[in-house]
C-alpha cells in the first residue's frame, strides 16, 4: 500500500487556505483493511477545517481509521483544509507530513507509524509541501518644494520598494492630499483615485515602483500629507 499527498496551492500567501489531499493506493494482492492514517499538521498552519471522511482533529494531528483500501485502480482519498498563518520566523517551506499508522494486512514495503519522513524503500508516507511567499516593502516620500507659495504647484513622489525575495500582490498605497492643497494630476496612468487617496498598485517585483501626485497649494501654512 502507498500514500501520496499533494496541497493546492502549492505557493501561497499568509491567509490563503490550502487544501491537502492524501490519496492511498493498493498493489495488491489483497485488500488493505482497518488501515489508520495520520496527518502531522505542522506550526504555520491553523483553522483546520473541512475535514473528509470521519477524520477526527486532536491537537495539531488528524486520523481517520477504519479504511479498506482495495486492490488495484480504485484508490481512496482524504482531504482536508488550513490556513496559512502570519510566520513566527522566515518564511519558507511548510512541509505537512501523512503516514499510515496501522493495517491488519501485512505489506512487505512498509513500516506503519515508524514516522520515517520519505524513506525510499517505504511508501506508506509522504510530504506536502507549501512554499509561503514573503515580500519586505518600504515606502519613502518626497515633495519638490517644500516652502511654496500660494498659488503655486509642488509635486509629492512616493516611491515604493519591494526588497523581496518574492513578488507582493494586491498592494495599495493611501496618500489622501489635506486641506490646503488641490489635486491636479499624477502620471500613475489612472490608478490613482485623487478622491480616496488610494493609489492601487498591484503586484511589485522585487524592484521599485513610484507615483508623481501634482498638487496647487491653495492656503497659506504647513500641509502633512500622509502615506501608508
């Protein structure tokens, strides 16, 4: 008898949910009976839900029990769902281990519950792996003039830096311009609404991205425009 498991996606974002698949199969010559499975659900993970089949949740570690796996095409499958969580160190490779743990019928290639994490010559468990991605993004902002007159125009650049390694996605800026100044343009080809203040993004490589906003200073005193 082998186990393969597989997670979709494969690359996710913290607060994605990933669906994990075990799906066992059977050489033969006979049936597989009372077989008990075990998910190691590592840290990095939560909110474990949408579990198939009777399986039942104990900690960080879910079971199911009592499964007949036949011989041949016909395998049997189990899933269940988590969460990716916000990292308590780097981000990486998740790595969410399964393995049969018991069977009534001997398999010669197998050593059930010996957690031996993908030994070649057992099949009877497997890894999934989850890469998290993570993205460092900075943000810096500078204006022409910073003593103008009244009347006269200045232009804020904010410029955005991903330090990566990997690209953020769904990223959005809000620089609302206060009392004081009038908006007047920027060059961020319509993607920033001079209503909101929210200059949308989207995905930034691990390079910088930037947004020239022009603005007329329209009364007299200090103007604090802000950006987060």
């Amino acid at each position: 008898m082998s186990l393969n498991k597989t997670a979709s996606p494969s690359t996710a974002n913290v607060g994605d949910v990933v669906t994990f698949t075990i799906t066992l199969s059977n050489a033969g010559p006979n049936p597989a009976t009372a077989v008990s499975v075990k998910d190691y659900v590592p840290a990095g993970f939560g909110s474990i839900t949408a579990i198939s089949d009777a399986g039942t949740l104990s900690g960080s570690t879910i079971t199911w029990s009592g499964i007949t796996v036949p011989v041949g095409a016909n395998t049997v499958t189990r899933t269940f769902q988590a969460t990716v969580l916000a990292p308590t160190y780097a981000p990486g490779e998740y790595k969410n281990t399964a393995q049969v743990t018991a069977s009534a019928v001997y398999d010669p290639d197998s050593q059930p519950n010996n957690m031996v994490n993908n030994t070649p010559a057992q099949d009877d468990e497997d890894d999934a792996v989850v890469t998290v991605l993570e993205a460092d993004l900075s943000l810096t902002k500078t204006v022409d003039n910073a003593t103008p007159n009244v009347g006269s125009t200045v232009v804020f650049t904010i410029t955005v830096n991903n330090a990566g390694p990997d690209a953020a996605t769904n990223v959005a800026v809000k620089d609302l311009l206060p009392a004081g100044l009038t908006y007047v343009s920027d060059n961020s080809g319509g993607n920033y609404n001079d209503g909101t203040g929210i200059w949308t993004i989207g995905t930034i490589a691990a390079a910088v991205g930037s947004i020239e906003i022009t603005a007329t200073v329209t009364t007299s005193g200090a103007k604090r425009t802000t950006r987060r």
